[in-house]
C-alpha cells in the first residue's frame, strides 16, 4: 500500500490498524492467544491497513523500514493471567500505534502534529477498550489544536464585527438552551451535494457520541478547499467542523 503523506491518509492508517488490534485482542483472543505460544520464535503483533491483524516475527531489515511492535508477546502468555496478558498487548499495541502514526508525520510541523493528535485522541486507546474502562464504539469530542481554534475564532468573531455594522446583532444563541436526544424529523443527513458555500448561514443538529446529544448549530464560513466549516453553537461556542468526516459518520441533521 502507498505511504500516507498527509494528515487525513495518517489518520486513516491509524484507524484501520487500530480495528485491526480490536479485533485481534477482543473479537479473535482465542485465535490470537493459540497463535502466540510460547515455543514459537520472538513475536509480534501487527495491525494491518486493511483492518485485520497478525501475529509473526518481525522484519529482519536492520534498521526497520517503520517502527515494529514490541517483540515477544508470546514469551509472556503463560506467566501471567489471560486478560492481564491481552492488556499487556494492548499497552504496546497502543504505543505501536502512536510511534508509527508520527512516523509517517516526521515532516508535518507544530500545527500539523497538533491536528493529528487532535484526530488520533477522539479515539478511546486500545488498552481502555480491552480492558472495558470505555466502550468500543466511544467517540471523544475533539479538542481542536489552541492555534487552529483561535485563528478560527478571530476569523468568526471578524466576520461578525463586520456584519454587524449593517445586521442587526446575531439572535442565535439560546441562552438556557439545552441539546436533545433525537435530532428534529424536519432535518435530513448532511450530504456531499451539500457541502457548498451556500451552506453558509444555514442551521443543523450536530451529533456528539460522548453524550449522545444533538446540539442546534449554524455554518459561518464553508471552507471548500479544505472541506472543513467554521460553526457556532446556540450554546455561543465556536468550532470548526471536519465536513467529510460528519457526513461519513452520519452526524450531522440539515434543518430544513
């Protein structure tokens, strides 16, 4: 497979191992534990692009072309208890992930390391879904990098200045609003076809796994190069929104 260059290629590298990894150390533990006995040679745990994952012995290419797994998580199986074992793989596995993603972003700068991380920490670690402290399918709020949000924000709150001049001033925030449960049978999912920059002043319920809530948003600025949007909450808060991703999760309900 071709190297991932860019932040979104990483990131999605980073995903489809990581699955890999789940599935190996929850879904397949029995096919794993009987694949990594101890009378084998030194081995290694390897989550794949593709999504599935193997154990075998590590490259003999000195130094290796990319970072490997801890070697020899066979020699461990039987001293210690099965689920201590698959949380011990699942500590390494976790640093595997992590050391190969910044690998790959050797190149990018501050801020691009920033948004990688900030891409990468939505996501529980495999050790806190192994060893069931957050469930599988969990989805942190991204925290978008200091920079990249105050920029956004004095690009937002420059917009507004600029418009209040004429407009009368801006009536969305609610104050006392709360987020609901289901998103408003008048919505429809956000679709490619929509993301344009008539968009711009349009309202929508943004989905948020960590609490399951949907909270009333309105689109600022659509950002069609970088297919990202500048948002603000009915709650006052500002963020800017990856589009791709929240039409590929299904997170985002156009109010219409």
């Amino acid at each position: 497979m071709p190297t991932p260059k860019t932040i979104e290629a990483i990131y999605e590298d980073y995903r489809n191992r990581r699955e890999g990894l789940l599935l190996a150390l929850i879904d397949d533990a029995k096919e794993l534990y009987a694949a990594a006995g101890p009378e084998r040679e030194n081995l290694c745990l390897y989550g794949h692009p593709d999504g599935n994952w193997s154990v075998d012995l590590p490259t003999e290419e000195v130094p290796p072309e990319l970072p490997e797994p801890v070697l020899g998580i066979n020699f461990a199986r039987d001293g210690m208890e099965r689920k201590d074992w698959l949380a011990l793989c699942a500590v390494h596995s976790d640093a595997w992930l992590m050391s190969l993603a910044f690998f790959y972003a050797a190149r990018f700068d501050a801020d691009g390391r920033a948004e990688l991380f900030s891409l990468i920490n939505q996501h529980p670690t495999v050790y806190e879904v192994v060893t069931g402290r957050v469930a599988r399918n969990k989805m942190y709020k991204r925290k978008v990098p200091k920079q990249q949000a105050a920029a956004a924000h004095a690009a937002v709150a420059s917009q507004a200045a600029a418009l209040a001049a004429f407009e009368e001033p801006n009536s969305f925030v609610r104050p006392g609003y709360q987020a609901a449960d289901q998103p408003l049978p008048t919505g429809r999912l956000l679709t490619e076809a929509d993301v344009s920059p008539a968009l711009t002043g349009r309202q929508a319920e943004l989905f948020w796994p960590d609490d399951g809530k949907w909270y009333l948003i309105q689109f600022n600025a659509i950002y069609m190069d970088s297919r990202k949007a500048d948002v603000q909450y009915a709650t006052g808060e500002f963020e800017q929104l990856d589009l791709d991703e929240v039409i590929r999760d299904g997170h985002c309900s156009l109010l219409t």
